[in-house]
C-alpha cells in the first residue's frame, strides 16, 4: 500500500512543479514512517501513517522538504534546519570539495579556516571534518540563522561568532589560509524568477545583495585580503550567470593572483577562486 500511495504522492508533486517528486514523495514517506528510504518496502499496509497526506500537502504548497522533515544532508553531514536559516544546497558540495583540496594541498599543519556568512554551519562543520587538524572560523549575522547554527556546530570544533562578516575576525588578520564563503549573490531585479522554495522560505539577508548580486561579493573580497596571510586563498560561491564576473572582483591590481572560476557538477561556473599576492 505504502509504495502506491508514494506513487500518488510523486505524481501530486509533479503536478505541484516540485523539481524532485519521487525523492521527495519517498523522503516524506520515510520521515512519517520512521525508516530509512530504502527501507520503506519493508512498512506493512496497516503501519501507513495517514500524516503522510498533511506533509506531502505541505511539499505540494513548496515548502522546503528540509523544513518538513527538519533536516538537510550535506556532504557527510546531516544538519538541522529550519525558518530563519539557508537550507544548504548540493551545488554547495563542489565548493566545499575544492576548497579541501586546496587546504590540504598547503604545506600547513594546522591549516587556519574562516567561512564567511556561514548560515547552518554546513561549510564549516565540513571543512573541520574533513580536515581534521584544521582551526575552523565562523561568523553569522542574523540571530534567526543563529538558533539553528549553534545547535549544528555544538560539540564540533568550529569557532562561531555573531557579527558582520565584512568586519569580522580582526584578531586573525593575516593568518587565514583559506577564506570561503556561500554569500548573498542574487541580483533584486531577479526576485520574481527565484524558486518558491528560496522565495517564500529562506531568509533575504542570505539570497539577495543589490542590483547585479554582487554587492556582498565586492565587500567579501577586502575583507579575504585582511585575513589571509600572503599565498592564502580564497573560495566564493556565486550565481551561475555570474562566472565571467566574479574573478575580476580579485584582480592583480588589488593584491590578488590566479583569479579563476570553476564549474559545479552540472558543468555551469559555480564559484571564483583567488590566491592572495606574495609581497
């Protein structure tokens, strides 16, 4: 019975526009029935939950899956989420992936982290464990996002400050390996284009910065030149359409070196990457 009513829920979503209706519809499933998606087979007729309904109601009206179940997974972590904070996205992971690459390709030992506009936690949280004798630095601006940062990060070894990440960490300047942000990048004139999903549910502070997007971006790249210690890099996602953009931000001119860009795995530009000039 449970597999037919995951069908009727996919084909509910699907007319909804949801992007992922069979993930969803089996995700939502296994939520309410307590098992694991593979696992739902194995949910007899007389176990279905009929909650089930009132949550795929909820996905059909576009509110995050995240939201619903309560959790978001992102590379080898599973975070908590919720109203007030970004839901990390899968696009994210390539980021994080270079960016680990790049660290534990510095001659570093204790290599000195700072994610900037860190929202779940989901950047930092992977960094720290995914390089494990790394020092890892995170600031949030908004208390809402806050809530959700500090019950992800408690236990782990990230150091979470509140504040402003243009003016943050003024005690490290000049001793940051690597700077990485996920910041506001979509332009306001873009709203109405935004997914229902982003819209209606994330925060603006972590979707929107100005006229062309890159408001923060500009802001960010002062601040990475502060903390970094010469031959640091730094890693900033940014929206697709804006890969020809971002890497002038870090130009020669202002102390940077190998600007580029790089692709996510859908093969679209992704994120910018920049090494600060030796003096």
């Amino acid at each position: 019975m449970l597999l037919a009513e995951v069908a009727q829920a996919t084909q509910r979503l699907a007319d909804a526009g949801v992007p992922s209706p069979r993930t969803d519809a089996e995700e939502l499933a296994a939520f309410v029935h307590g098992v694991k998606r593979g696992e739902l087979h194995s949910v007899k007729d007389s176990d279905f939950d009929a909650r089930y309904w009132e949550v795929i109601a909820r996905r059909e009206a576009r509110e995050p899956l995240q939201h619903i179940t309560g959790r978001a997974y992102f590379r080898y972590l599973e975070l908590q989420v919720g109203p007030g904070v970004f839901v990390p996205r899968p696009e994210t992971e390539s980021v994080v992936g270079w960016a680990i690459d790049a660290v534990r390709a510095m001659d570093v030992v204790e290599p000195c982290i700072v994610d900037l506009c860190t929202g779940s936690g989901a950047i930092a949280l992977a960094l720290a464990q995914e390089v494990p004798r790394s020092r890892v630095h995170a600031v949030e601006l908004s208390e809402d996002a806050l809530r959700w940062t500090r019950k992800n990060v408690e236990g782990s070894r990230v150091e979470l400050r509140q504040g402003d990440a243009l003016t943050a960490f003024p005690d490290l300047d000049g001793q940051v390996d690597l700077v990485i942000s996920n910041p506001p990048y979509i332009p306001l004139t873009e709203w109405e284009y935004v997914a229902p999903e982003a819209r209606d549910y994330d925060p603006d502070l972590a979707l929107f910065s100005g006229e062309d997007g890159l408001d923060l971006i500009r802001g960010l790249e002062r601040t990475a030149h502060r903390l970094l210690r010469p031959g640091g890099v730094v890693v900033v996602e940014h929206a697709d359409t804006q890969g020809g953009q971002v890497p002038w931000i870090f130009a020669e001119d202002r102390g940077w070196t190998d600007a580029a860009d790089h692709p996510d795995l859908n093969n679209r530009p992704r994120f910018a990457t920049a090494r600060k000039a030796l003096p």
